[in-house]
C-alpha cells in the first residue's frame, strides 16, 4: 500500500504552480486505495452516521407532523407566505449548483483537475436536489397532490398555468435532476466495474457488478463512453445556468418591490454555484483527510477553487451593489424603501448585515494565497459563505413579503420549532446520503485519475515499460 | 473461478431494460386509463333503492313530465325528490296493497319519507345548482342520461371536472330550447350550431370557466 502509506501526510504548501498530483502512484494502488472505503468502515463514519441518522429522524418527524397538521404549523402566514420552505428550496437548489459545475463546464473547459473532485461534487448535487425537492412539495400544503405540477391530461380537464414560473420551476428542476443522475452514473460505471473486480465477497461482486452493466473496460466501451460522456456534459451545462434563472423568476416575475428586478437570474445563478462551491470545501477537505487524498486533492484543487469563489463572491457583491443602485436609480419609492430601508434598518437588519459581511467580505480572504490552500481557512470560510447565502435567500422572500403595501398588513415572521426542525433535518438527511454514498460508492473518480497519474507520468510506470520494451 | 454472471443473467438485463420502460410509461397511462374508466367513476352502477321504481313505465308508459316528480328542479339548486303523497293519488288501492308497494305503505303510515338513495353525487366541494342549468337550456338527459330506458337508475355522466368543462367551455354546443328541456332523445331540428348560437344569445348563457364558478 505505497500509495496509502505517502499520502496521509499533509504536504505544507510549497509554491506555485502546484502539481495537480503528488507522488508516484501506480494504478492498481490508486485501485486499492481509492476503493479502500468500500471495504472497511471507521468509528467516525459509524459516529457520523448516527448523528445523521438522529438527524433525518428529526426531518422524518418534522415533515409528519407537517402533513398531518397542515402547514399552519409552520411560522408563514398572510402576506409572508414564503418563508422558511422557500428559502431552504433556493438554498438547497443552489448548492446543488457546483456540481454541474464542476463537472460539466469543467469537463467542456478541459480543467484536468476536476478529475479528483467532480465525483463528490455530483453526489453533493444530487443529495442536495433530493433536499430542495421536499420544500416546494411540502409547501403545496397537499402534498400528495403534487402530481397536479406535471401537465398531463387530467380529467379535470384543466393544466398547470403556463403562465406561472411554478410549472417552469418543476421542469426546470426535473430536467437537472434527471441529468444529474444519469452523468453521476454515468461517471461510475468504470468505477463499479473497478469495485466489482475487487470485492471482498461474492455478493458485493454481484451487487457493483449489476451496477457496473457490464462494463469490460474494452478500447470499444471507453471510445462510446468518453462520447457519451461528453455529450451528457454539454447537455447538463446549459442547466446550471438555466436551472437557477428559473427558480429567481419565480421571484422577478411577481411584481415586488425585492423581487421583480432583471438582475435576478444572473445574480441567483453566480450565488448558486458561490454557495455549491462552499458546499464542495466542507465536504472535500474532511473526505480528503479521513481517505488520505492528500496526494490527488492537491493546493492546486484548492486554490483553483478557492479562486472560483473569490470570483464567485466578486460577481455577488456587484448583483448587490447594483441591486441597491437601482433602487435608488429607479427614484421609486417601494423601490427605495425596501432596498434603503426596510432590509438594512428593518426588522431583519441582523440577517441583512450577516449576510452582506459573509457573502462579501469572507471571499476577500481568497486574495492571499497562504489562505486559498489553507484548509482551516477555507472550512469556515465555506460555512460561513453557506450560512451567508441561507440568510441571503431568507432576505430576499422576507423582508419583500413582510411589508406588504398597506401599513396595516405588515407582519412579522418568526419561524416555529417546526421550521427550524425541517431545516436541520434536511442538514441531517444531507449528511445521512453523503455518508452512505462515501461507504458504498467510489467517492473519487478512479479512472479520471489513473489516466491523469498515466498523462502527468505518475504512475511509476516508466521503469517497467522500460525494462519490458528492453 | 466461475463467471460471476452466467449467460442467462444476459436475458435479465434486457428484459429488465424493457420492465423500467414499461414501469415508466405503461404505469403512468395505465393510472390515467383508471380514472377515465366507468369503475372509478361510478359509472353505470344501478343503485339499488328502498322500493323497485322503474322510470321507464312512468316516463315512456304513462308520458310523465320529469318535473311532476322533481318539482323544485327550475326553482331550487336541488332537483327535489318527491314525497310519498306524490306516489300515491295515481296507484289504484289494489297496486299499493301488493308487497312492492310495502315500503310506500309503511311511508305513508308512519309520516316518514322513503330513503332514496343518491345516484348522481357530487364532492362537497362542488357548488351545483339545477335551477340555472335547467333556465338556461340543459336538457335533464345531458347529464342523467336516458332515464326513461333505466330499470334502475345509474350515473350515466363521468361527473370529472374534465366532462363538467366541456360544456362550461363551449355551451352552444349542449343548450336546448328551454321547452325541450325535460324531452328524452332530444334532437335538435335545426343543426346545433345554429340553434346554440341563436339560444346562447337569448338566453344570455355566458363561458363560466372561473374557478369560483363552482369552488366557492
């Protein structure tokens, strides 16, 4: 086990360029190392998982009691009747986000260091859809009329209003579900085979190896399967930008003072991919640690991503900037109040300025290099970018629901046990998913990074194809 | 070692490739077939009442207007069921002493109404109202059918949101003369477009396609 044995030790950043990959690394040890989690357990993940269990426990209570209550249990009412379950719908989707990202803009860009990451990304992304899903449905109040979303011939004789960017929402989302799904798939397919070829006992062999479809690894099979990947890539790429436009017309196109801005789907797809890659650094830099992918998730992973985010965050800063500068542009007062007023001095200030200095100021860090690979650094800062972009999401539906047009209107929203029950059992099916798919799933991909230790020349392979040639 | 997988588990595959498509569409169009059939919507199902009243022999037999015995059906949102004292004036003392006519008696001696059974039931949440229909041309048989050839009355409409749309969408396509209302086998004498047109605009029938047309 040469390759387990070097890569539990940190290497302290040195300088850049750094190497996308560290060390000799043959690829049958990048086999068994990187299949090594399937095969044993820990204390920590067994630890982990109780944690995560207790916690979808809590979402599994939470959303029976919604069901069988009705929502009136939950803090929204006239006029904010969106709240907690729609912030958590866009937080959830939007995290989703980085995913695609990385793996199909990526992939389409040639960056030949998603190789190492792109896996637990598009696992994050599924996991976090399967989270965002829930909101909306529970949200219907009647949920197990959610059917009524999807334009079929019903016998009511009457469809989805077209109209409405709730229907576009279940497209929308559907579509990048399905897509997600069948790339993430797709991309294990060779590494099921992988794990089929090594399973300890005979019914693992045949559990991965109905998984793996068959997959030989012959020069036939990789040929059709680089173009179907690609292909599903350019196919999943316009999502990430589409996906996330959609869900901020369901604000843009409502007429809101907050909401109904053209800015929306731009400044909402930046925020998407902004808070997936926060989600990505918390879930990588402990993955990388416990499996010791020291060696394959290199400074160069983080930096590059830290980098993104920096970006990410610039761009953030702008939309907001350019929010508050058309309010008071627009010389119209709704305009004003909500943007001058009501979000920075309102009953919400404190999840405005939380938001404005963690979205805005935490990225800063990502100027100085010794940050940008610094993983203590890059751990908070993603939680706190991800807390930032919740309360983002919660200022943008409050604080424009909870100040309705008539003075006598305005309402207060403050969130119950049960909202807050939801959300941190989401947190806790999110951790549960993951979890599972870290145990029984090739979390890295082992194919994309044998063929890299074979490009970059790190397989070790130079001496032996030397000395069989000879 | 042996093949993890035997040739067979080939044939698995691929049938299992046409299960998942099957369970994909055949599942879905299966449940969409469902709904639409007489099963799930109570179609055609006699309902068995307190006493074996045949509409043919009345309607057909003896030409009584259905507004004889469902009197408010012009004036009321129900179309009223007629109480016992209705039945028994035209049955000779002969017909009501046989032991069909028992539930009648009994009725009749206790000043208690006969329990008819509801045939043609909407949800609760449906606000109907015979009265308007009835004024503004819809035949009784648009919706009841041809109850004068029923032995045993049975819902004849689908009664799903879809059916009660049609005509909420396109009235002048169903509308009658208000005389022809109760007429059993109506057929128009001039074509229906026509007609419907011309009683579409004297009788002020409007598209009511709003929600709270009848979820109020």
């Amino acid at each position: 086990m040469s390759a387990a044995a070097r890569p539990l030790v940190e290497q302290p950043p040195d300088r850049e360029p750094w190497p996308v990959m560290r060390g000799e690394h043959p690829a049958a040890a990048l086999t068994d190392h990187l299949l090594a989690p399937l095969w044993r357990s820990s204390p920590t993940w067994w630890l982990l998982f109780g944690l995560s269990s207790l916690g979808t426990l809590l979402l599994l209570f939470t959303v029976t009691y919604t069901v069988a209550r009705g929502i009136g249990v939950w803090g929204n009412n006239i006029p904010v009747a969106w709240a907690f379950a729609i912030t958590n719908f866009v937080w959830w989707i939007g995290i989703g986000h980085a995913g695609t990202f990385i793996s199909a803009f990526l992939i389409l860009l040639n960056q030949r260091w998603r190789g190492s990451i792109n896996r637990v990304a598009e696992a994050m992304t599924i996991f976090a859809l399967v989270n965002a899903a829930l909101f909306p449905l529970l949200h219907l109040g009647r949920p197990w009329f959610f059917y009524w979303l999807i334009p079929y011939p019903a016998t009511m004789g009457v469809w989805p209003n077209f109209k409405s960017a709730l229907p576009w929402d279940v497209a929308a989302v559907t579509t990048y579900f399905t897509v997600s799904l069948l790339f993430w798939f797709l991309g294990l397919v060779p590494d099921l085979a992988s794990a089929r070829d090594r399973a300890p006992s005979r019914l693992k062999r045949l559990v991965y190896g109905v998984f793996a479809m068959g997959w030989r690894g012959s020069g036939f099979q990789w040929q059709r399967y680089r173009v179907a990947y690609v292909l599903l890539a350019a196919l999943a790429t316009p999502l990430v930008i589409s996906v996330h436009s959609v869900v901020s017309l369901d604000f843009s196109i409502a007429q809101l003072p907050g909401w109904h801005s053209t800015i929306f789907p731009p400044y909402f797809v930046v925020g998407a991919i902004y808070s997936g890659l926060a989600m990505v650094f918390v879930l990588l830099l402990p993955l990388r640690r416990a499996f010791g992918l020291y060696d394959i998730v290199t400074e160069a992973h983080l930096s590059a991503m830290a980098k993104l985010m920096l970006a990410m965050g610039l761009m953030l800063a702008y939309s907001y900037v350019v929010e508050i500068f058309m309010s008071w542009y627009s010389a119209d007062f709704a305009e004003q109040y909500t943007y001058l007023t009501a979000r920075p001095a309102g009953p919400y200030a404190i999840a405005y300025w939380i938001m404005t200095v963690l979205n805005v100021v935490t990225p800063q860090l990502f100027w100085v290099r010794r940050f940008r690979t610094s993983t203590r650094v890059l751990f908070l800062a993603s939680i706190g970018i991800l807390v930032g972009m919740w309360m983002e999401r919660f200022i943008i539906i409050v604080t424009s629901l909870n100040r309705d047009f008539l003075t006598s209107s305005w309402h207060i929203y403050m969130p119950t046990w049960v909202d807050w029950g939801i959300l941190a059992g989401s947190l806790g099916l999110f951790g549960f998913l993951f979890l599972l798919f870290v145990r029984f799933v090739p979390s890295v991909a082992i194919s994309e990074v044998k063929e890299l230790s074979i490009e970059l020349g790190r397989d070790g392979a130079e001496l032996a194809g030397a000395a069989g040639d000879a | 070692m042996p093949a993890l997988f035997p040739p067979w588990t080939n044939v698995v595959a691929r049938a299992s490739l046409i299960a998942a498509v099957v369970l994909v569409v055949g599942v879905p169009a299966a449940l969409m077939a469902w709904v639409r059939a007489p099963n799930a919507t109570r179609r055609y199902e006699p309902v068995a009442q307190p006493i074996a009243f045949d509409h043919r022999v009345h309607v057909v037999g003896e030409h009584i207007d259905c507004r004889y015995c469902h009197f408010s059906v012009e004036r009321s949102s129900t179309a009223g069921i007629p109480p016992t004292s209705t039945c028994v004036p035209c049955h000779s003392q002969t017909l009501l002493g046989s032991s069909t006519f028992a539930p009648v008696r009994r009725s009749m001696e206790a000043n208690t109404p006969l329990q008819w059974k509801r045939v043609t039931s909407l949800p609760g949440f449906v606000y109907f109202n015979h009265a308007i229909h009835v004024n503004k041309g819809v035949g009784c048989e648009s919706c009841h059918g041809r109850v004068d050839q029923m032995a045993t009355v049975y819902q004849a409409a689908p009664l799903t949101m879809g059916w009660c749309l049609s005509c909420h969408r396109y009235p002048a396509a169903f509308v009658r003369p208000r005389a022809e209302v109760t007429a059993m086998g109506y057929a128009p004498r001039q074509p229906q477009r026509v007609i419907g047109a011309r009683l579409v605009r004297e009788y002020h029938v409007r598209r009511l396609t709003n929600c709270t047309t009848c979820h109020r």
